[in-house]
C-alpha cells in the first residue's frame, strides 16, 4: 500500500512539474527572436498566441503558438486539423533564458539556438 500511495504521490509531483514548466516556457518565450540558422528570419511570439515572422524584412507571415508538454508549436492563424501537417513546427524547448532558447526539432537531431532581440 505504501508503494502505490508514493507512486501515486510521485505521478502528482511530476505532473505538477509539467505544468509549470509549461507555463515557465509561456512566460519566457513571448518576445522577439532571431535564429542562429536563419539570418534575417525574426519572429515575435505574442502573449495571445499569435506569432509573427518576418523575412528579410518582407511582408510579415501571421500563425498562432502554443507550448505542450515541453514543446514549442506554431502553425499557420488556420484550424491546424484543417491545415497540411508539414505546415505545423513543432520543436522541444531544451532550456530557455532571459535572452536565449536552445531547441530540439521533432526529428530528434537538429538543435536551434534562437536569441531575444
């Protein structure tokens, strides 16, 4: 009985660290950031989940974001259910600062360094 109650207590723990850092992520990644492997790509995340990118200053492309379980995903303003699955990013978030955040693409290979402007 011990067992289950700590495992029960553990998976409450756990759980509870999820969502925090959920929302840590939330909180950090609303801003303006350029990526190290795109020069002159800048996109601004907004607090109401829209995002904003920017090419070499062209006319600005609008989505929307959202943070899952440690992930970063951005889409296009569409349903996403809606939309072809390519057109949807997903990357998990490996450490965020005030003025820097290192990503991991969906494919498990590819880290992106992204710095606050």
């Amino acid at each position: 009985m011990r067992f289950i109650l700590t495992l029960s207590a553990l998976g409450l723990l756990l759980t509870a660290c999820t969502t925090t850092s959920d929302a840590s992520i939330r909180r950090h990644v609303v801003g303006v950031w350029s990526s190290d492997s795109q020069p002159g790509k800048v996109g601004e995340l907004k607090s109401d989940g829209t995002v904003v990118v920017r090419i070499n200053g062209a006319e600005p492309t609008r989505g929307k974001w959202l943070v899952s379980n440690g992930y970063l995903i951005e889409g296009p303003a569409e349903d996403w259910s809606q939309v072809n699955p390519s057109l949807i990013e997903t990357n998990k978030v490996l450490s965020i600062s005030g003025d820097k955040a290192v990503l991991l693409s969906i494919d498990g290979h590819t880290q992106v360094t992204l710095l606050r402007q």
